[in-house]
C-alpha cells in the first residue's frame, strides 16, 4: 500500500472549487475529490499551527498533550514524567508510528518541526526532509524535493508520504510572474461597502483591514502581494487574489507531484489524503489572512480522502475532527485503535458512506486569543477567555446556514442555544480532565503566564499605532479589559 498525504498550510475549504468556490483555484485538488470522499464538517480540533499538527500526530486534544499555543509552558507535549520508558508513549502511539508497525516506511518532507521547534512532530518517521525555510518556502522550494523523492521511492511498496506546502500562509509569496489569474473575478459578495467601511473605520484588532501584518502596516518588499494594509475594495482584491493565488499557484505544484506518479505508475492505487492544519479568516470577524480565532473560518479544515476500491464521488457532512484520522486509519488498515487517541473512527463513511459524525465539537484557540468554541447542528458558539485586543463579545453565537461569514452575533436573543452550547462545552471539559493525569487546563495555564503568545506585551504599542490611524475610541475599552498591560 502507497499512501501520500498533503498537508496544505491554512487551506480554508470554501476557498478550493471542490467544496463550491466559483473561481478556478485548485483543479488538480478537485480531481481527486470527483474520485474519492470530501467531507464538508471537518475541524481541527487545536488551532492554529502548531496545536494543530500535534493533536494530529498525538491524536490526543490539546487540553490532553498540552500544545495549545505558540509560547510558554502551552508550547510543549506534557512529559510523561516518571513512567517514561525507554522509549516513550509518543513514539508507539503517534500517527507515523501507525503505518511502521503495518509495514510501511514513513517519510516527511517539511520544515516544521524547525518552524515551531516542534521536535515531536517528527517522532515515528523513518527520514525527515526539512525544505530549510522555517515554513517561508513556496512551492517551488517543496516540488523539487518531493519529485525526488518519487522518483526514487514511489515503484517501491509500502510507504507514507507526508508533504507539507505553504503558499497561502501569509506573506503571500507566489512568484511575481505567475501572474493574476483572478484579476478579472468579482469579490467575495458578503463584503459589501457597509461592512468594508465597518472593517476599515470601527474594527480593532491584529489583523485587521488596517494592520493586515498583524500590529501595523509593515510591507515585505520580497513578497509584493502581501499588503500592510487596505482601505478600500483595490486593497481587498489584492488580499483576496493574493490568497487564492498562492492556493492556485499550489495546486499547480501538487498537479506536478500527481503526474509524476502517473509515470512511475503508481497513481491508480495510491490512496490520497488533502487536509490542513487549519483555514484563514479572509474578513471574518473582521481579521483578514490571519488564523488566530476558534471560528468555522480558522478551525474548518479540508478533508478529501481518495482510496482506490472505496465510495468515490460522496460527500460526508457529519462533523468530525483532525484527530479522527488516526483510529480511522488504524481500522482501514487492520490494526488496533490506541487507548490513548481521543479520535473516533469514521471508517464507515470511506467504505459505504454511512453517517458517523459526532453530535458536536469543541475547537480551542490560544495562540492569538482564547477561546473554546462548539460547533452543534447549524450552530458555532465561541467563548473568549482572552480578546487578544479584538475586542469579541464574551459570548458569540453564529447560525452559520445562513450566516456563515459570522456577521450577526445571536448570543443575546438566542439565549437558550446558548446555554445548550455551554452545557457542551461543560461536559466536553468535564470528560477531558477526568481522563487524563494531568490537574491543569492548558488554556489556563496561558491566561496565567500573560495571555495568548501573539499578544501579549504588545498592548502598548498597539495603542499607539490605534491613535494614528483615527481609532482611539477603541483605547479605553482596551485599558479596562487589559491593565496588566498598563502596569
């Protein structure tokens, strides 16, 4: 068995023409969603990057291997202290470790674990190729390597290939020459004038219209499509191609990567996984190309699975998580389900396409803010511990059928859905202590060190940048929320 997975840095589904989108960003990706199983409901359980990968390779919650953010004691597995063995339980119980112990080499084109020092990422891999760039690199850093790879790989049996690509993670870095192919594209209609002048005027926070690098409007001469900042519909169309394009500009790359195994001849029955570590809020909340909320628009992720001699053409709108992948790949591939995986199979859905999706999800966030959200029937409920300076309402309810860009916060009529969401989340956290050794919550333990990693220390200087763009009347609220900042 070949197995090929491709990891594609904040991928949101609804920006790929598989899952709807009407501009040509990813045919190559859309082929193999024609041939095997999209699935429309799927979460990373922890966001952004590093939470993410981790709850997939652990297949354990962040409140349970302890990543939750991007600093601090929350940016580091739990130590498993004095029952450690020689070896320890992440090196028999990661997501590689699965496919050595059916046989398989296990490979890893990425530079991740550099990126983060997330040296854990790389347990249960036979050989690890880092692409050098910390995660800067584009596509065509990434392509040569894998085609290397293939070529000196693929004829043989038996083997995982995880590739990890980049290129709609800002700074949008896709080559000056390959040009616009959106340029004539209309817009993303939900941004009207109104809420773009809302966005621009009255909206505060990193990522915001007008401080699109995070805290100001610094630009990067070596990636000329990623702007400092944008005031009117000229600036938009340039983040929005600007992300599409490098989506664009991937999946060209990926399209070389599937030719290639054509030609070694081992496309017919490679089975292939398309997934993310986590979408892009573009305008949600009003953040742009940023991942740093527990919202649909950071924690929806992309999920196509195309397995030769299983369902092709189906769509699977049960809710499920990222972590759900291991167990249900430990099943298709016979092998036991780890006790310590929080994951739940959805094998069924691959082989006859039954229903088997949860009746809810939690999503967390602590890198940017702190939140926990629920994710229930039409519903996303999101709870904020920390605002990381957005300013969010303690409480927001999205009916994301018919608002799915977040724009109506129901928290305060829908009372009752609130509480149902709460009640969720309660028993979602009181399951999560009870089954594991650990007294602490992770997401408390970054409120206690000072709040998310992206925003701590940076109040100051932030309200300064506030009053130079004509939005001090966001200041005070800042201060009250915030005096530890002031101190």
């Amino acid at each position: 068995m070949r197995i090929l997975l491709l990891d594609l840095d904040s991928t949101r589904p609804d920006h790929l023409g598989c899952y709807g989108y009407l501009r040509n960003t990813s045919p190559n990706l859309d082929k193999m969603a024609d041939q095997g199983v999209r699935f429309t409901n799927y979460y990373t359980s922890d966001a952004p990057c590093f939470p993410s990968r981790t709850a997939l390779m652990t297949g354990r919650f962040g409140i349970h291997n302890g990543v939750v953010g991007h600093g601090g004691t929350a940016a580091d597995v739990r130590h498993e202290g004095e029952e450690r063995l020689l070896q320890s339980r992440l090196n028999r119980d990661c997501f590689p470790a699965l496919f050595r112990s059916a046989g398989m080499k296990t490979s890893l084109i990425s530079p991740f674990g550099e990126r983060h020092s997330a040296w854990t990422f790389y347990a249960g891999f036979n050989e690890i190729h880092n692409t050098g760039g910390a995660g800067s690199e584009s596509a065509e850093h990434v392509t040569p390597v894998v085609l290397d790879w293939i070529q000196q790989n693929a004829k043989q049996d038996d083997w995982f290939l995880y590739v990890n690509y980049w290129d709609p993670h800002t700074p949008y870095r896709a080559p000056e020459e390959f040009g616009n192919p959106f340029a004539n594209d209309p817009l993303p209609e939900w941004i009207t004038d109104d809420v773009l002048e809302e966005h621009t005027t009255r909206k505060v926070g990193p990522h915001s219209a007008r401080e699109f690098s995070m805290y100001n409007n610094k630009t990067y001469p070596r990636y000329p499509r990623h702007p400092g900042d944008f005031t009117d519909r000229e600036g938009l169309r340039r983040v929005i191609d600007g992300y599409d394009c490098g989506i664009r500009y991937m999946d060209e790359h990926i399209g070389l990567l599937f030719r290639e195994l054509e030609e070694q001849g081992v496309m017919d029955d490679l089975v292939v996984i398309i997934t993310a570590d986590h979408g892009e809020n573009m305008g949600e909340l009003g953040i742009y190309g940023e991942h740093g909320t527990a919202d649909h628009a950071t924690c929806r992720i992309p999920m196509i699975i195309r397995w030769p001699g299983m369902k092709a053409g189906h769509v699977d709108e049960g809710l499920h998580y990222h972590l759900d992948l291991p167990p249900t790949m430990a099943e298709l591939l016979g092998k036991p389900i780890h006790p310590s995986w929080d994951g739940v199979s959805y094998a069924a859905a691959l082989q006859s396409g039954d229903a088997c999706g949860r009746d809810y999800l939690v999503v967390s966030q602590c890198a940017h803010v702190c939140q926990r959200s629920v994710r229930f029937g039409d519903y996303l409920y999101i709870r904020t511990y920390h605002d990381g300076y957005h300013l969010f309402d303690k409480e927001m309810l999205f009916q994301l059928k018919e608002d799915p860009h977040e724009q109506r916060n129901l928290a305060q009529t829908e009372r009752n859905v609130c509480k149902e969401a709460v009640y969720y989340l309660n028993e979602w956290h009181d399951t999560m202590m009870d089954t594991m050794p650990f007294d602490t919550d992770p997401l408390w333990t970054v409120m206690k060190e000072g709040g998310p990693y992206h925003a701590k220390g940076r109040l100051k200087q932030y309200v300064s940048w506030l009053e130079q763009t004509g939005r001090a009347f966001a200041v005070p609220e800042l201060k009250r929320r915030h005096p530890a900042e002031f101190r």
